[in-house]
C-alpha cells in the first residue's frame, strides 16, 4: 500500500520526506527545539470540561508534573470515571505535556476517560530508571487519589506512544511485580519495544535508513542516551519483548504503522501477549508511519483521525458496565413479591394442614 495521500501532504510540507537529518546527530536542546516548535503555542479547540495541573511526589524525592484533562460530555458513572495515565513520545530524552496537549484532549473527549498526562525525566540528564519510575509513581498516585479527581481506580488504564508505549508496558510488569495497581487495559501507539542495535527486523531493515520521522540511527543513539551501562539495555523495562515472562499482564490495544521501523517488534509484542493467553488486539494502519496519529494535532489528516476513533472504542469497551441501583421503589416492589407469596402460603396451609 502506497503512502496514505493526506500524510504525504502533511510530510511534504514539514520536510520530513527529504532524508536530509534524522535528528541523530543534533544536540539535544536542539533536537527538543525541533520536537516541541510545532506544538509551541498551539491552541487546541477540542473540548475539555476542566484541565489542572498539579504536582505529586516522585520516587526520587523529585516533583512529576502532571496533568489532569477532565473529558467534555462525559456520562457521569457512580463510581467514578475510568482513568487514563498517558506517557509521551520522543525517544525518552523529547517530548512534554505541552506538546502532547491536544492528543491527550482528543483521546479524552472520544473515550470518556480522564486522561493524566506525565511529565517524566528525560534522558540524557536523567538515565534509565528515572524517568521509568516516574511513570510508576505517577500511576501508583493515579489509582490512590483517584476518588479526589473523580476517578475510578478499578477501571485504570496506561497508554503511550512510542518510548511511551515501552513505557506504559514496563509500568505493566512493575505494577505485577511489585503487586502494584491492577491495571484494566494497556493502549500503546507504535511503541519502541527493543534496543534496535540488538536486534534484526524486516521493518527495522527496510525502513531503517530511509523513512521519514525515525530512523534506526535515531533509535540507537536514544537508548545510548538512556542507559548509563550499554549492557542496561538488556533489562526487561527497556528490552521489553524479551521480557522473561508476559504472563498476567493487563489487556492490550497495540497500533502499529505499516511503514515504520518499530513495526514487527509492536506486532512481535502483541503476539507474544496472545501466547501467554492476555486479551490482545493490534491494528496496523496501511499506508502510515511512525507518529502519524500525533500529527492529528498539527493537520486533518483522515487515518490518524480513525485510529484516534478506534482508540477510544477500544478504551469504552474495557469498561465494566455498572449495574444499576436499587431505588426504594424497586425494595417496595420485592417486598411486596415476598409478602404476597408467604401470605399465599399460609392461606394454603390454614386450609388444608399441609406444611409450608
């Protein structure tokens, strides 16, 4: 399938398909400037009901910076809204709540989730596990305090893109771990799933010098960039897919790009999911690449609008139905079932001696 026409447009004017610079090379202020310029200033129509931002404790005796988007025309549930804990993209080391504004929106406002938005460490100041524990302490306060911001822990999810999406995965195995908080569903976009200097794969292979947004270079400077020891790059919070066990890991809805170099190890990662019997579903979006729903924020382009949509019916559709309440109608309606029937009964009895 060729590239979808609407993002070809999209890349053309951004000049993301002339395969001039990957961003491998630049320095990292310079390379956070060019992340984050698109997004700077933007302001976003999609409707929320509130947005706070807050801070909590880290595991470091650091501050996260967090923020809480509050779904528009959302059905209000007794227990509370379900709860999105969402980890940007951007390699580990690019990437903030600013520029992840408008997507946190718009998958709020189609889920009916409250979405938290996290600001981790990044790397290279800060190396591997920081910003990883920054993430599970971010979701260890999200099921906590969720009464506080009317949410419901029973029903909390995590999801990122990209370095989020490994993220959001390895947040998974700690919280089974360490018998953490029971997560109800993993929603991860194109997620980085294995040091691509480790390993070979036809995505990696045909896609890895030439697409535009990330290349394999790109990738292995970033995990260099995240790991103070190379051989940290094996733990099973980074290398994920090789992780000992997947067993009795949440649900997952995995989307994965066609022409992306992280492809086959989203798919390699769904997989393995399904084998160790987690509910599992990954779509792969013909004609995409890597970030594409992201771009959603930037320019109408119709496929990252369906993902978006799919995401969201994904995310309903993890949610227990809550059973309706009892008003005092209906205890008056069984009270009287009940009266009615023993009255029966003992009319019965009085007129012919039987025993009830």
């Amino acid at each position: 399938m060729d590239l979808d026409p609407q993002l070809r447009e999209f890349l053309e004017k951004s000049n993301m398909l002339d395969g001039t610079e990957d961003g491998s090379g630049l320095p990292i202020q310079q390379l956070r400037q060019g992340f984050e310029g698109p997004y700077k200033n933007r302001k976003s129509t999609v409707p929320v009901n509130s947005i706070a931002d807050k801070t909590i404790p880290g595991p470091d005796g650091n501050q996260i910076s967090i923020r809480i988007y509050q779904p528009a025309d959302a059905k209000p549930r007794r227990q509370g809204l379900p709860v999105l804990v969402y980890f940007h993209g951007g390699c580990f080391c690019m990437g903030s709540i600013a520029a992840y504004d408008d997507l946190c929106r718009n998958i709020g406002y189609l889920s009916a989730y409250i979405v938290i938005s996290v600001e981790y460490r990044l790397a290279p100041e800060h190396k591997f596990p920081a910003g990883h524990l920054d993430c599970y302490a971010a979701t260890n306060w999200a099921y906590t305090n969720a009464t506080s911001f009317g949410g419901d822990a029973a029903q909390l999810a995590v999801g990122g893109d990209s370095a989020g999406g490994c993220l959001a995965a390895a947040v998974c195995m700690m919280a089974r771990d360490m018998k953490g908080p029971k997560i109800a569903l993993q929603v991860l976009l194109y997620p980085m799933m294995q040091p691509t200097a480790h390993y070979e794969s036809k995505s990696l292979e045909g896609f890895g010098a030439m697409l535009p947004v990330l290349s394999k270079k790109m990738c292995e400077v970033s995990y260099e960039r995240l790991v103070q020891h190379p051989d940290e790059q094996k733990s099973e919070l980074i290398d994920v897919n090789h992780a000992p066990t997947f067993k009795n890991l949440p649900p997952a809805y995995v989307v994965i790009a066609e022409y992306d170099i992280l492809r086959d190890e989203g798919e390699y990662f769904a997989a393995r999911l399904s084998k160790n019997n987690v509910l599992t579903r990954a779509k792969r979006y013909g004609g995409t690449v890597h970030g594409f729903i992201h771009f959603s924020s930037l320019a109408e382009i119709r496929c990252s609008v369906r993902a978006l949509e799919d995401i969201a019916i994904a995310m309903r559709q993890a949610v227990k139905e809550e059973k309706e309440p009892w008003d005092l109608r209906s205890y008056f309606i069984v009270v009287v079932v009940v009266v009615s029937f023993l009255a029966v009964k003992l009319y019965h009895y009085y007129q012919t001696g039987n025993a009830l």
